[in-house]
C-alpha cells in the first residue's frame, strides 16, 4: 500500500486529490494547520486510511518529525496563502510560505525520506505578462505579483532539487480549476454564491472589479488526476495542466446567471475597490506535454464547470433558509 502525504490537505485540490488517493488504495496522511475547520469531520467520513495529521510549512522541525513518522512514497504540496490579492498586502509572508516554505519541505525530503516522489503545486501566475500563448513549459517565467514570483522561485527550488540532488521532484503548473469546494474568497465561487443569493431574494446586487480579467478555467478534479500523474511518469519533469480556452470574468457572470434564468447585466455592478494593482494578460496554457506524456486532458467544460458551481450554492442555500 502505497504511502501519500498531502500538505494544505482542507483545501479544495487537496480534498479531491485524497478522494482519488483513497480510491486507488493509497493510505493518505493529510496535513493542516492549527485551525483546520471542517477538514477533520470531511476526513472522518472517508475512513481509516486518511490520517489528519498538523504541521506547517514555516516550521522546519513539524515537517521533519511528520515526513519520520510518515515516510510517504508521494508528497503532494498544496500548503500555500493562494490569494493574489493578499500577496500585495503581505509579500514577506507570501514568501516565506509559498517559496521558503518548499525549499524547507525539499530540505527534509532530502534527509528523512531521499526516495519520496514530489509534486509540487505550481501557478500559471508564474508566467506573468507572458511573451506567448498558450504558454508551454518552456515560455520565459516573468511574474508580475508577489505570489507570482514566490511561486516561481518555488518552481526553480523544484528543479534544483531535480537536477542538484537527483530527487523525484515535479512542477504542475496549474491554470485555474475550480469546483463547489472553492473558497467563497475567489471571484469565482464569488460569482456563483452571489447569483444563487440573488435568485433567492437574499441579495439584489453582485460588485465585482475588472470583468475584462480572463483565465484558463478547469475543473478542480480533472487536475488532481493530472497532479497524480506527474508522479507515475518514469522520469521527474514539470508539466503545465490546462484546458487552453481562456474566458473573461465576464464570460463567467454570464454563464453563472443564466443557469438560474437571469441576466447577469442587471445585477453585476463594477466596483473599481476590486480592482487588482496589476493583473496578467488572458493566460492559457498548452497542455500537448501532459497529454503526450502523462495521457493526461482535461475533461469538465467551462459551462460545466460553472453550472456545478452555481447548482451547488443554489442547494446549499435554499437548504440554510428552510
């Protein structure tokens, strides 16, 4: 029975990823911080062979004493401060975490586990105002947010770690993949959480930034798949997972509101106080690499994707006001 370790184990990639895991007869530690909400009640329900466990990417000692305990044959690395807009708040901590933070995990791989295999969670954000598109694997990484960048210079401790101490060490370069389980904090599930309310008559207006904003949109449970893929390959090497169809944010306010019969125009208000600092071109990534090698591509469609979304806060709603 293989062995798996998934940090940032309560969000939504890694909810999905042990779900696969546990299927293909893994036994999956899932690691959380202090405060890990809902996760421990969720990790109960899926049986024995899912073992909550805490420790935290800043704290070097925790991750040596849980990698000894463990020793995994995989290590899937989700454990980061995901919000674009709080890197522009909080740069240092954003660093520490999501680069210093794997240059800690890669240190005691190195020294308590030499044969785990590594993925690492990586950002199309990497790419920044990129020179090209579809982006491929070998576009120019030029970061234009400080998550941006501590995620690029997460990507190149990955790689280091590949070529200077010869250990199985992945990149995923993740476009944006979405499901119910994202958090209310991303302007997606903003969107779909905001039109079900309105449907309801629990809200009348939905304020969003920069409806020009465009993204390479998947569905979350198509890239753990990939994720896991990356470590079934022969050979360790960094693979970009993405549907390679951007849309705007608009696009996706249209696509939300008419699966509840509405028009979004009536309802959607610009509000410039969401508006980012700097924000990337429309990414879309080139996944030809993934499908080659791993027989990796992406399943759910856009409108898919959405519908799931929107049908899902629907459900969750109208079950809280009866």
């Amino acid at each position: 029975m293989k062995r798996a370790l998934i940090t940032g184990a309560a969000g939504q990639d890694g909810t999905y990823l042990a779900e696969l895991l546990l299927s293909k007869g893994y036994e999956v530690w899932g690691m959380v911080g202090p405060e890990p909400g809902e996760y421990l009640a969720w990790a109960a329900e899926q049986g024995e062979r899912l073992h909550p466990c805490e420790a935290d990417l800043a704290d070097a000692g925790s991750l040596a004493r849980l990698v000894a305990d463990v020793v995994p044959d995989e290590v899937y690395n989700f454990a980061a401060i995901s919000s674009v807009a709080l890197s522009w708040e909080h740069p240092a901590l954003v660093s520490d975490i999501d680069a210093t933070g794997v240059a800690r995990l890669l240190e005691v791989l190195r020294r308590r586990a030499p044969r785990a295999r590594l993925c690492q969670a990586t950002s199309a954000e990497i790419f920044g105002e990129a020179v090209e598109s579809p982006q491929t694997e070998e576009t120019p990484i030029r970061p234009v947010t400080p998550y941006g960048s501590a995620k690029a210079h997460a990507h190149f401790l990955v790689r280091n770690a590949r070529e200077g101490w010869g250990m199985f060490a992945c990149s995923a370069i993740l476009y944006n993949h979405e499901s119910p389980r994202r958090p209310p904090s991303f302007v997606t599930r903003k969107i779909t959480d905001g039109a079900a309310r309105i449907k309801l008559g629990l809200a009348t207006e939905l304020r969003l930034g920069n409806l020009d904003a465009a993204r390479d949109w998947g569905f979350a449970g198509d890239y753990v798949e990939g994720i896991w893929r990356t470590l079934q390959a022969d050979e360790p090497d960094d693979y970009i997972l993405a549907t390679g169809e951007p849309h705007t944010v608009r696009d996706f306010c249209e696509a939300a509101f008419s699966r509840l019969g509405l028009d979004w125009r009536r309802y959607v208000v610009v509000d410039p106080e969401f508006y980012r600092p700097v924000d990337v071109e429309a990414p879309s990534g080139d996944a030809a690499k993934a499908k080659r090698v791993l027989g990796w591509e992406p399943h759910a469609t856009f409108r898919e994707v959405v519908q799931m979304m929107v049908d899902a806060d629907m459900q969750r709603l109208a079950s809280a006001t009866h």
